[in-house]
C-alpha cells in the first residue's frame, strides 16, 4: 500500500493500520521496534501528522520495502527529523499536529487508497486545493469527505486555471499570491464587501452548498479567491511593474500608488476601488497608510534595487490574518464564538490558505513544494 503523492505520513499510517487491522499506534510501535528501545510522543488520537527521525525513517522504508528516497518524494513531511527529535540514539516518532495546511484528498481522484473509515489527508501545497478533474474545492476533514463543488462558481475553476499557470511561469508566484491577498483582504475587511455583489453572490453559493449561514462563509478563502488570484498576476507583470516605477520617478510614490489602485480595479471589474478607497481614506484612523499592504509593495517595488525577495515577503503585520476567527472579528459584529462553530462544522476552517511558504530549515531530504 504505498502513500498517495504529498500523503500526510500520519495518514498513510492510518491507513496501513487500518489494513492491518492493528490500532495505529501499534502498527508504529511494530515498526520501529528492533533491539533499540523505541520512544513514540503522543497518540494519532491527539494528533494527525506522524514525524519520525532518522532511524525511525529507515525502520519505515525497510518494513513497507518502499525505497527512502522514494518515501521522501511522496511524503512531505517525512523529512528532515522535526526539531522536537533527535536523530541520536534509537528510533523516536511523535504525533503533532501538522505544521502546514492540510486538506481531504478527491475522493474519485484517490479511489483505491480511499477509505470511508479512513479518508486520504493531503498538503495542497500552492494549487492542490482544487480538483480539477471533478471541479471540487478541496476542505479539511480527518474523518471524511469534504469538498465544494464548482460547478456553480465558474470563475472560482477560472481563477485556478490562472494560478498553476502563475505558478509555473513566475519564480516566487506563491509570495504575490500572499501579497495580493493581504490588498484585497485589506479591501475586504473594509467593509468593501458588503455591498459587492460578485462577493455576496459568491458567499450565498458558498453557504448553500455546505449548508452554512451567510456569515459564517465570509472569511472563507474562497470567497476572494478569484480577486486574490487577479491581482497576484498583475503584480507579477514585469511591465506593470515597470510602468509604476516610472510613475514613481516621474511624480512621486501617491502618483503611482493612484495609478495602481486604478488598475487594480479596472483589471478585477471594480472600476470603483479607487473612488471608494479614497472615500474611505477620509475617516481612516491615523496610521492606517503604514499598514496599507498595497503602500508597503510600492515602496518595496520602487526602493532602490529591490529583490524578488523584498518584493512577496509580506510582514506577518501586513499579511492576510491566517486563522479564520482572526479574519471573522473584522467582518462581523456578531458572536464570533457562534459564527466559527457553524463554519467548523462545515469543515471552512482549516485547508488551504494564501500564506506565503516561509523559508523552511535545509535538510538533505526537504521537500520544497
Ligand atoms: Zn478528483
């Protein structure tokens, strides 16, 4: 039974246990045991991910007679050994929760791995969220299918079409697709999304298809994906960027930064950003221009000789909040404690989100999708 391409290795644990009839702890601690004592932290009931060190990896690869190498194309996080590990002394294995977003595999896609007692868990990576085969936006549920089907969302297919290609084609896409989602998110969390009606069109489809309240979908990261998507490859054109540039040069930063909000709004079918931005720059609080993610990239795009690196490393300050309470807190004035336990319990609250990848430590093994 060999694990599904970028398998939670807790996953393909659980599957395997499954298999064998053995609870999944066993079958680890079958595993690992040889004349070493094994030392194994937590319990796959607390937590999803399995990490493993050194000796633990090999004892996998001899006992599944799947080549390493192999193990660590298909397994994202089977290596390097987890910092909390150590590769000294005997085979160690702890059960933490994932480090990065995860989410349920196409059902259809995956159908002789899948299970219904045991669905397949993936990391998306950057565009892995959606299947394109059967038009499903992928959730996170351990414990069994969970998707949205697109049919309905044309433009949401569209959007992804849009975005392996940005990935494929521009070196550092998934750090503009982090920073055009901290700009529209800052749009968003304006309340520019009470009256929009692509948005309130989308949260609508959204809520009807996982049966959701209105509300609770609005922090969704689908709701903006398409906008988020536009905008990443707009501020990945090297001739837009050009032209801003100059702008800057010719008339100053506000000059450039008017004409990019110009066509910002032009290019996501909002010819009204600007008007309403400038509006609503009236009764911003002070300081409100410094935390302007949009302010930020400019001054990054026009400062002297910039880096791609300077360009998509969004501070954490700036950047879209990554945890769906943090994000509800700006778009409702509801109970939010109310509004995340019906978005929990249609699975919205965890999966695929546009963070940037972090640098992660160099390890000899480390996968860098
Ligand atoms: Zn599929």
């Amino acid at each position: 039974m060999p694990p599904v391409a970028a398998e939670l290795t807790g996953s393909w644990l659980r599957r395997m246990a499954l298999a064998s009839g053995l609870p999944a702890q066993d079958l680890v601690r079958g595993i690992l045991n040889g004349s070493q004592t094994v030392q194994i932290t937590g319990t796959p009931k607390t937590a999803l991910e399995a990490y493993l060190n050194a000796p633990a990896r090999s004892a996998l690869a001899r006992f599944t007679r799947v080549p390493q190498s192999r193990l660590y194309e298909l397994l994202p996080q089977l290596g390097p050994t987890h910092p909390r590990l150590s590769d000294d002394g005997g085979p160690q294995a702890a059960w933490f929760t994932p480090a990065h977003a995860w989410v349920t595999a196409c059902p259809q896609c995956t159908a002789r791995a899948w299970s219904r007692r045991q669905p397949v868990l993936l990391y998306p990576g950057s565009v892995g969220h959606i299947c394109r085969r059967h038009r499903r936006w992928l959730l996170a549920n351990a414990h069994g299918p969970a998707s949205v089907p697109l049919g309905i969302l044309p433009e949401v297919m569209a959007a992804h079409r849009r975005h392996v290609a940005l990935v494929r084609g521009v070196a550092g896409a998934a750090g503009a697709v982090a920073v055009a989602a901290a700009m529209v998110w800052s749009w968003l969390a304006q309340q520019w999304w009470i009256g929009d009606k692509l948005w309130s069109r989308r949260a609508a489809a959204l809520a009807s298809l996982t049966g959701c309240p209105a509300v609770s979908v609005a922090a969704h990261a689908l709701i903006a994906y398409p906008e988020t998507i536009s905008v990443a490859a707009l501020l990945s054109n090297p001739q837009w960027q050009q032209r801003l540039r100059q702008s800057a040069s010719d008339d100053g930063l506000r000059a450039a930064k008017a004409m990019a909000l110009e066509d910002i709004g032009r290019w996501i079918g909002r010819p009204w950003l600007v008007d309403w931005l400038t509006a609503d720059a009236r009764t911003r609080r002070p300081g409100a221009e410094e935390r302007d993610p949009l302010q930020w990239w400019l001054g990054q795009l026009t400062g002297p000789n910039p880096s791609p690196g300077d360009l998509w490393c969004v501070p954490d300050s700036l950047a879209r909040p990554v945890h769906y309470g943090d994000r509800l807190t700006f778009l409702t004035d509801l109970r939010v404690r109310e509004v995340i336990d019906g978005a929990k319990a249609a699975c919205l609250t965890g999966g695929w989100e546009p963070v940037p990848h972090r640098p992660s430590p160099a390890g000899p093994h480390h996968s860098s999708r």
